[in-house]
C-alpha cells in the first residue's frame, strides 16, 4: 500500500479506534482526568458527550489501559439492548455466568461481583457507548444499578458515552432522576486549527514517519476547513490526500491535493467554491482583508527594526509565559516561578538575524551555564543535574542524581515543611516548564524533574522529585523527601502525564534558530537530532528543509508547540534528553 512509499510501518489515517494513536489534546487530557476522578471517587454516573467521530470510542479504548488492575471493566458496544439483554452482557463481561433467565437473577448475580469485589478494595466500572440509543426503561435500568452501594460509596461506576442527543435524552422528564445522578460530566469540542496540525503529525509519528512526509501549512487550513476539527473526518481527508500523494509520486501534500479530497469525499457541492466564483460581496471583503494584512506587514516590518537590537533571550521567554505560571504565598513570593516558555510563531520572524552565511555563531544551543541548575551557595558551586550510565552507577538501587540531590532536598523539606513546585523551585533556585509525557518519555530523561503525582487522594495532587527510571523502575523521593521506588505500573497508576523540567536562571543571550540559517550552532543542532534518530543526513550547518522536518518531529513527540524553531523550550528538551553529552558538545 502507500504507507511504504512515505516511510510509514502503517497506516495512519485508520478510522477505527485504535488506542496507540488516542492524541491527547488539552480537551482529551481532561475528558480522560474526568473520568479517572469519577471512577477513583466512585462517583457512580459520568458522562462523556460528543459530536460523531470526536474521539469518544477511543477515549473509552484509553481509559481501559489507563486503569490499574484493582479496576474491574465492562465495555457495551451495542446499545440496541433490553432490559434483560444489558444486563445479560454486563455480567458476561465481567467474568460472570449470566444466565440468569430474570432481572432479579442477574441483578442479584452483579451483586454478588460487587460486593467481593469491594471486599477486596477493587472496583468495577462499566462503559456504555452510544448510550443516546438506549431506550428509556433501559435506562431506567441502570439508574437501579447505581442503587448497589455501600455507605462509604458506589460499588458500580457506569460512564455513559454518546452523541449530544443523550443530554436531550436525559433532560427528558421521566429520565430526571437519572439526569441528577450524574455526578461528572464533559463534552468534547472539535479540535481547533493548532490541534488539528499535531493531530496528523502523531499520528503520522504513530504509524513510524519520520520526516519524508509534510503538509504544507495551507494544506493544513484547508483540512482543518473541510473536516471542522472532528478527528473522524480528517482521518478520511488525510488518507485520500495520501492517495493523490502516492498517485503523482509526491512526497509533499498541498492544498490542490487536500481540495481534490475533500471533493471525493463530500462532494462537489460541499466544498467551498474557488475565488473567481465568488459573489461580489465577498470578493470586496477578501480585497480588503488583503489591505489589512499590508497594513500588518508594514507594522512587522517596523516592529522588526525596533527589535532587532534585542535578541531573544532565557530571561525573555520566563516572563513571556504561554498559559500556565504557579505563584507562590510567602515566603516564596520573591523567589518562585513557575511559567511554560513561548517559542516564536512562524510567521512574523523572530526578532534576530535573518540569516547568517558562511559564519559561525558564537554561542552554541546549549552552553554549559545555561544547562546547569544551581543548587545556592557560592560554596557550593553549579551542578550538572545528570543521569550517569547504567554500568557507572554506584549502586544497583542508586542513581548519580540521588547524591547530588539528596542533602538539598532534604534542606528543602527542612525548610519548608514539603515538596511543592514552589518549594523546589525556591530551594534549588530554578524556574520551572511544565508539559505532559507518556512514561516512554519520561524514562530517557538524563535530567532529573518533577511529576505530580496523586499515590493517596485522587483529588489531592503531590510532588515527587524524579531521579530517573532503571529497568521500568521509578526511583524518585517523594513530598516528604523519602525515597521511593516504584515499579511502572504503580507508577503509571498514581501519575498523570504532568511533569515539570527545571529551567536554569540565566541571563545568557541564546538565538533562536530557524529555516534559511547557518552556522556552528546549526551543526551542532543537527548532530543532537542525529543523536536522539530524528535528523539522517551529513551534518552540514545550514537549517534547511530536513532540519525544519526534523525539529518538528521531535518537537511533536515531546508535546512541544510544533512550529520547527529552535527557541528555549526545544533547547530545554534537548538537554533533558541528552544530559551530560548535550553539556560536552
């Protein structure tokens, strides 16, 4: 098929659910926590809505690998049941006879589960997808489910799923006392134009790419345009664009090819006509979006000479934060930061040199006062937060970071009474960058970080200082300083996905890179991807179109906003992933 010719193990643009390409957008993350809460709290009803094709099936997929084994699961697909029937499948998929020929003998069967079950400290969840096609007695039955509890909580947590027809259902007046039941609920929303952009490039990265394939940035619009952001819908434009792709032996979708699609696919009615045959009006109103966008050149061009004496720098990006920054109560308030760094948008350029020929940079992506994070005191000198090789390693159960870290953490603790991103930001004198990982991730870090984590109260978060992962080990002390070691299923049951890198405070100047570029700096930048298998070619200095790919790609597979320039947030990762051999470079 045509996934060979593009470099793809895959294909990737399948509609059906597979959970190895679930994208997590912002949305997604929270749909998912949703659900994780409801079922930890024993909420007893949640409900997930949706339009067609959003991703619900999946996230249901998602949330069956996500649960721990003390979480017992049972998953209905077809929802054209009875009464009986439901209940039929329920005990079926959790193990059970059910062969009960009555309700009562089944319900009666399902209690039994139940209450062993919560006997143990276990819990049972059952996930009903495309409940809006449940008749009302039906439903009527599994509210008298939820009637099966304890005093301390629900011992069956049912997680509706449907299409928004199902919040029209249960605003019916003979389904109220279902509808007021429902403890959690969450509706997801279309993607928007930037994730649509990261949803096709993972899944590309999920189906094995890595960088021969590109969209162009108006072949993007255009299918973010046609589709409305639902995922259903981009799978089936992004795979017949392949196929125009594949036909005419091109390795580069653009709009032409994505409009041809889309006709295929809706039809030609549907697709948005071209310019010439548009009406009067709207041809005036693109006339004059085009004297807008002159007058905006004509500021860039301005702001661009006004900035050109001012290069970004590490202290430019803490105090432009993108969305999240954790401020601190006293005593804190002076010396705590807690902000995600913004790289440059693509297009106007970033305020420094526009291209640099034949000559070489004088500071290079990641010098050694930038990468290393100071610990306080003059005595005390900066130390490189590493991980060392496995066969350096003093100890089986001992990391390299745990001896330079232990005393200040255990100052930390003394001081502040527990571990907090404010309190290890305040004592190792760092700023903080927070993203969200998957443990593959995690584990290849040279650097330590933070991770909240929830080990107690589902709704009570922690902060665990990570030293690193060994053999699927998670070697990390916890709140109170004590070291742990958790194995990855434990861990992978307590955390989240949320992680904080430790920024270095510096002041240093650092440019940021981008296509057209030359110099010492890019090489370097290339010899790093090469490192980490993102970037085949020669080393040869200049940020051309492969370079451009390949930060990209690395940017994506570390939830990094994805625009292929190298600003402070991709430097960051770079030295996360590359530790001491980054430092040395």
């Amino acid at each position: 098929m045509y996934y060979s010719f593009f470099g793809l193990k895959e294909k990737p643009f399948n509609v059906t659910p597979d959970p190895r390409f679930l994208f997590l957008s912002k949305q997604h993350q929270e749909a998912l926590g949703h659900l994780l809460y409801g079922i930890e709290e024993r909420k007893g009803f949640i409900e997930i809505t949706g339009e067609v094709g959003t991703g619900k099936t999946i996230l249901c997929r998602a949330l069956l690998n996500q649960v721990g084994k003390n979480v017992h699961t049972a998953l209905i697909f077809n929802s054209y049941l009875s009464e009986i029937e439901l209940l039929q499948n329920i005990n079926t998929d959790f193990g059970l006879t059910g062969s009960g020929r009555t309700r009562k003998e089944l319900i009666d069967e399902l209690n039994r589960f139940l209450i062993h079950q919560f006997s143990e400290g276990k819990n049972a969840v059952l996930i009903i997808d495309e409940a809006q096609n449940l008749d009302p007695p039906v439903l009527e039955q599994i509210r008298m489910l939820s009637n099966l509890e304890t005093d301390s909580g629900k011992l069956l947590q049912i997680v509706l799923v449907g299409q928004p027809e199902l919040r029209d259902l249960l605003s019916r007046p003979n389904l109220r006392q279902l509808d007021q039941r429902i403890a959690v609920r969450y509706h997801l929303q279309p993607l928007d134009r930037s994730d649509t952009e990261q949803y096709i490039y993972h899944r590309l990265l999920v189906a094995g790419s890595r960088g021969e394939l590109e969209f162009t940035q108006k072949a993007l619009d255009r299918i973010h345009q046609y589709s409305g952001g639902i995922p259903r819908r981009i799978n089936i434009l992004c795979d017949r664009a392949l196929l125009h792709a594949y036909a005419v032996d091109q390795k580069r979708i653009d709009a032409t090819m994505v409009q041809r699609a889309a006709r295929e696919v809706e039809g030609q009615d549907k697709v948005s006509p071209p310019v010439s045959s548009l009406s009067p009006l709207r041809i005036s109103f693109r006339w004059g979006l085009v004297g807008v966008m002159i007058l905006f050149l004509l500021s860039a061009v301005a702001a661009y000479f006004f900035w050109v004496s001012s290069p970004p720098s590490w202290s430019w990006w803490r105090s432009e934060a993108r969305e999240e920054q954790v401020t601190s109560s006293s005593p804190l308030e002076e010396s705590t930061s807690l902000a995600a760094p913004v790289e440059p948008e693509a297009s106007p350029p970033p305020p420094v040199e526009a291209r640099e020929t034949g000559t070489e940079t004088s500071s290079p992506p990641l010098p050694v006062e930038e990468a290393s994070v100071s610990l306080g005191g003059d005595e005390q000198g900066e130390v490189t937060a590493s991980l060392m090789p496995a066969e350096e390693t003093p100890a089986p159960d001992t990391l390299p970071a745990e001896q330079e870290y232990q005393e200040k953490i255990a100052q930390i603790v003394m001081q502040y009474g527990i571990l907090t991103p404010q309190t290890v930001a305040a004592g190792l004198k760092v700023d903080l960058f927070p993203v969200w990982l998957h443990f593959d991730r995690l584990r290849a870090f040279k650097v330590p970080s933070l991770v909240e984590v929830f080990p107690q109260d589902p709704g009570q978060a922690e902060t665990f200082f990570l030293l690193g992962v060994r053999d699927d080990t998670v070697i990390a002390f916890d709140s109170h300083g004590e070291k742990q070691r958790l194995s990855r299923e434990r861990f992978n049951a307590i955390w989240y996905g949320k992680t904080y890198l430790l920024v270095p405070r510096t002041q240093g100047t650092q440019r940021v890179l981008w296509e057209g570029m030359v110099g010492e700096d890019v090489r370097r930048l290339q010899e790093d991807l090469a490192l980490l298998g993102y970037y085949a070619d020669q080393p040869t200095g200049e940020f051309d179109t492969r370079t451009k790919n390949a930060v990209r790609y690395f940017q994506r597979d570390y939830n990094l906003q994805v625009d292929g320039y190298v600003g402070p947030e991709t430097r960051l990762m770079l030295y996360y992933m590359l530790g001491e051999s980054a430092l040395n470079r």
